[in-house]
C-alpha cells in the first residue's frame, strides 16, 4: 500500500508546513518556493467565496489556512524545485470544464459537477478538487490536461469523446502527501514519471493505473521496471 493511501487532511498538511523552510532555503534568491508559510484567514477565504459566489470546498479552506499559495502571476517564467503551485486564494477559482477545456462532447454530468482549482502545473494545467465527480469518490482530485489522450472514455465520459481530464487522488489529502512522497513533482504526465524517485516509483504508477485503469503509459512503464 503506497504511503499516502489513507492518510488525513491535517497530517497531509503539517507535514508540508515543517517541510516549507526547507524548501525555501534550497531555492536560489532568484527563485521562489513553492509555497509560503504565511497564513491566510478565515475571513479572507469567506471574503474571496462571497466573490465566487459560493464557498471554496472545506479541504482547500484548510490549505489557504496553512499554506498560502503563491500568486499565478508571480510564478510565471520562473523555476523552482517543483513543477507544481499552490495557487493563492485571490487565483483560485471555480471552473466549468466546458470552457475550460473547450469540450463539446464532454459528458453532461461532469459540466454539471463543481470543480475548485486550487493548484496549477508549471506548463498551465489545471489541478480541482471536485465535489460530487460522475463515478468517482466525493473529493476526488483531478488535472485538466489539453494535450492528454483520451485513455478513459468509459470512466467518464462517452465513447471516442476528446476527454481532458486526469484522475490524481481520491481526496485532497492523500494527493498533498503523494505530491510530497513524489517530490513535489506530479508525476502524471508519461515524461516526468519516468524521473520520479525510484523509492515510490512503482506505488505511484500501481496508484495512476487503479485511479485511471485504462491508462496506457503508466502500464508501459510499470512492466519497465519488473
């Protein structure tokens, strides 16, 4: 069983909050941590939900609590030691994945789920907490991907559907601790995986293909490492 299956949302969290000095020390002065140790409050987060029109989902109101994401616009053409942002409350955003992703023949009811992007990848895409996904567990963690194949249009969506989405987790917490156990790099793209560390390797590529069982690369590179 990998070592984020089952883990909580406060552990997942105070482990990347003793991790962040650490982080913030390797960088060079030229570069900026992935995330920040101030704290946002309480008001600020229902202040931005009331400007959303709806409440940000619980699991994220409890990272903007601890960690405070860094700003889209700061982080654009610089390098740190992850490929992934943390997003700050003010950038994080509900979206409808019609327009984000420009699918017509997605499946209704994912244009109908909730979807909270709370983190971004270093190339742009987008990563959501979903509340109440089709077929999947409430809470679930996703990537919009562009330039993903379509490798499971029986999941969610209709055959031979141009289908962008990438299932990382089964809830927040179990993805910030595989998001650390991995390096603080996501390791769902075929190119990034093959760099992961050799330690977790294998859980996460067992992890990627029962999330997304008809994923072809990660079976690819799995039997690689038999």
């Amino acid at each position: 069983m990998a070592v984020w299956h089952g883990v909580n949302l406060e552990s997942a969290i105070e482990s990347l909050v003793k991790d962040a000095p650490l982080i913030a020390a390797a960088c060079d002065d030229d570069q900026l941590p992935p995330f920040k140790s101030e704290k946002n409050t309480e008001q600020v987060i229902e202040d931005h939900g009331i400007r959303l029109g709806r409440p940000i989902p619980s699991p994220v109101r409890e990272v903007f609590l601890k960690l405070t994401g860094l700003s889209s616009g700061e982080i654009r053409g610089t390098h740190t030691l992850t490929s992934i942002f943390l997003k700050s409350v003010s950038d994080s955003d509900w979206v409808d994945p019609y327009n984000e992703s420009g699918v017509e023949s997605l499946d209704p009811a994912w244009i109908r789920d909730d979807y909270y992007i709370f983190a971004q990848t270093r190339y742009g895409d987008n990563i959501a907490h979903c509340t109440c996904p089709p077929n999947l567990r409430p809470g679930s963690i996703i990537l919009f991907d562009s330039e993903c194949s379509n490798e499971l249009p029986n999941l969610y969506s209709t055959e031979d559907c141009w289908t962008p989405i990438v299932i990382l987790a089964d809830s927040l917490a179990e993805w910030l601790a595989r998001w650390k156990a991995c390096g603080y790099e996501e390791l769902a793209f075929p190119g990034i995986a093959k760099e992961g560390p050799p330690a977790v390797l294998r859980d996460f590529l067992e992890d990627h293909i029962r999330l997304n069982p008809a994923v072809v690369w990660a079976k690819e590179q799995l039997a690689e490492l038999d």
